[in-house]
C-alpha cells in the first residue's frame, strides 16, 4: 500500500511545476482559512474589482485613460449603491418590521388550523400530538426570539464595521483597478520560477472568476426583478422583501431556492389561507427557478457551471463550512479550480511522452 501510494506520488509530484502549484494551494487556503476575517475587506474590493474591470476595459479602449475610466466607473458605482441604499433599503427594512410585527398573529392563525387537525381527521391526527409539537414550536418561535434579541444588540459592531468597509473597500477597489498591472508584476516576481502549471490554472481561473461575479450579479438582478414584477402582480405581501430574499437565494445554488420557498408559503398562507392564490404563488414561484435555473444560468455562465448538481452541493458545503459566506459565494469557482487542478497536473501518460521528448 505504502509502495503504491509513494509510485503515484512520484508520477504527479516529480513535476516541479506541480510541486509549486501545490504549494501556492496549501498557502492560499491556510492564510484564507486563517486569517480571512482579517483580509475580509481586501476579498470584497477583489469581488467588486472584478465586477468593474469590464466597464474600465470598455472604455480604456475607446480611448480614455485608465486612471479617469477608473473614477468615472467607480463614481457611477457608487452613485448606483448609494441609490439602492437610500431607495431599496428602507423600504425592506419597513416590511421586515412588518413582517416581525405579524409572525406571533401568523403563529396563532397557524395553531388554530393546527388544532383543528384532530376534530377533521380524527382517524389520522392525535390531539396529544398536536399539542405536544405546538409546545415544542413555541418553545423554538421563543428562543428564536432571544436570539434575534442578541443579535440586534450584536449589530452596533456590525455597523461599526459597516462604516469601515464603506471607507476602506473603495479605496481598495480604486488602487485594484488603477494599479492592476503593477500589483500583477510584483505579485509575478514573488511566485516560484516553475510555475507553468500555475500560469496554466491561474489563465483558466482568472476568466472564470470574472465571468462568474459579473454573471452572479446580473442574475441576482434579473431573478429579483421578475419575482418582484410577479408578487405584485398577484398581490402578495411583502413583495419587496421577499423578491430580495429570492434574489439573494441564487448565491446558494439549489438550497437558497429552497429554503427562501419557505417564507413566500408561509406569507401567503398567512394572506390568503389555504385556496388558489397560494397555489399560483407557488407555481409562479417555480416557474421562476426553473427558468433561472435551466435558462438563465447556462446562459449567464455557460462552461462555468459545467458541473454536476451534486459536486456543487458539497462544494457548497464544503467550502461554505470552511469560509462561510465567501465560501458559499466561491461555490462554484472554487469547485472548478478543483476542478482545474485536477486535469493540470501531468497524467502517467504526459509524464512519458516528456520523458521521451
């Protein structure tokens, strides 16, 4: 076994190409694993800077400098996120102060039908049952209560770091963008001489990096849009709030979907009850993640989800465990740099024909 294990190590690490490849992989995930609340700023002006580089490309090749096509863009930026700031956001926070406000008189419409589950079907629901899990679901609905308590005394440091990211992370995404070249060239003459195998996986990475940000972005948009333009037309409450929440479910692939599902079903009940309108809330809800998922995702990032559902969900898992939300955004680059670094390194077979050569 030892034997077998040491001969495969000698035909795939033999390469010195791929011994620095590897090596740069072990530091990159031990200094993120390690220190990635430290550098949290430094990954979103990297995130952003990636976003922005397209616009700043586009117009450093109608001729305007690239120091000006810098600001302009991240001055347009900017002007956007402060309009979503001022516009967006206070009308969320108003509907989840609603929607708080209303949880306890859904809790009591919910354990009423709940309760009335014994006296239809006696043949198929206990009461001692019910009553045993409407205690538990209070029990729960008030330490879930505790928590939100602690969490809104926890978000003073939050805003503190808020108002520190807001300073800090455009400076960053500035400098990113302006000084993108030089920042290149010293970060080349840090790296290991052998690095063929790493220019090979950085080139393929690189592309699919900024391929995937733009692309996320633009589906949060689109996804959010249509889910809004959709509940409100079918009248749904909190149609601002929950249209967010189904924009933001696409960072989470397969899961976010599902588990935002959940407070769409429960507003609806909630407003209507148990008749038709739940039923096209839900359907228009599906048909919405099954166009997303089958048209505008292959679309968006066509070889970058070249992946099979499965190995996306335990890369979401995966990674998400190790760096939470970075992780969970990574998902799927990070999948396909295992991916990449899979086929990079030399096979038996390459490994003869240089041996020949």
């Amino acid at each position: 076994m030892f034997e077998m294990l040491n001969s495969w190590y000698k035909r795939r690490f033999s390469d010195p190409h791929a011994t620095a490849l590897l090596v740069l992989l072990v530091v990159g995930f031990l200094t993120i694993y390690f220190f990635g609340h430290l550098i949290a700023p430094v990954l979103a002006a990297i995130v952003l800077a990636y976003l922005l580089e397209w616009p700043v490309m586009r117009m450093t090749k109608l001729g305007v400098p690239r120091t000006m096509s810098v600001v302009v863009v991240i001055v347009l930026f900017m002007g956007v996120m402060l309009l979503a700031l001022f516009g967006l956001l206070p009308t969320v926070w108003r509907q989840v102060i609603n929607l708080v406000a209303d949880i306890p008189n859904m809790f009591n419409s919910f354990q009423g039908f709940v309760l009335s589950l014994p006296e239809r079907y006696p043949e198929l629901v206990d009461e001692a049952q019910v009553v045993t899990v409407m205690d538990t679901l209070r029990s729960k609905m008030l330490g879930v209560g505790e928590t939100v308590l602690k969490g809104s005394v926890a978000s003073l440091v939050s805003i503190a770091t808020l108002a520190v990211y807001l300073i800090l992370v455009p400076l960053l995404v500035f400098f990113l963008l302006k000084d993108k070249d030089e920042m290149l060239s010293m970060l080349s003459s840090i790296l290991p001489k052998n690095r063929r195998l790493t220019n090979k996986v950085g080139d393929e990475m690189n592309l699919q990096i900024s391929n995937y940000i733009r692309g996320k972005v633009t589906e949060i948009m689109i996804v959010g849009g249509v889910s809004y333009v959709t509940f409100l037309v079918l009248g749904l409450q909190y149609a601002v709030l929950l249209s967010v929440l189904a924009g933001f479910s696409v960072l989470i692939p397969y899961i976010g979907a599902a588990v935002v599902t959940i407070p769409i079903v429960m507003v609806a009940l909630f407003q209507w009850g148990v008749g038709p309108e739940v039923w096209w809330v839900l359907v228009a809800y599906g048909v919405i993640q099954a166009l997303d998922g089958n048209v505008l995702v292959p679309i968006l990032f066509s070889e970058a989800v070249n992946l099979h559902p499965v190995a996306i969900i335990i890369a979401v898992l995966v990674f998400g465990g190790l760096w939470g939300f970075w992780g969970v955004f990574f998902a799927i680059p990070l999948a396909t740099l295992v991916k990449a670094v899979w086929r990079a390194f030399p096979s038996p077979d390459e490994d003869a024909e240089l041996t020949a050569k």
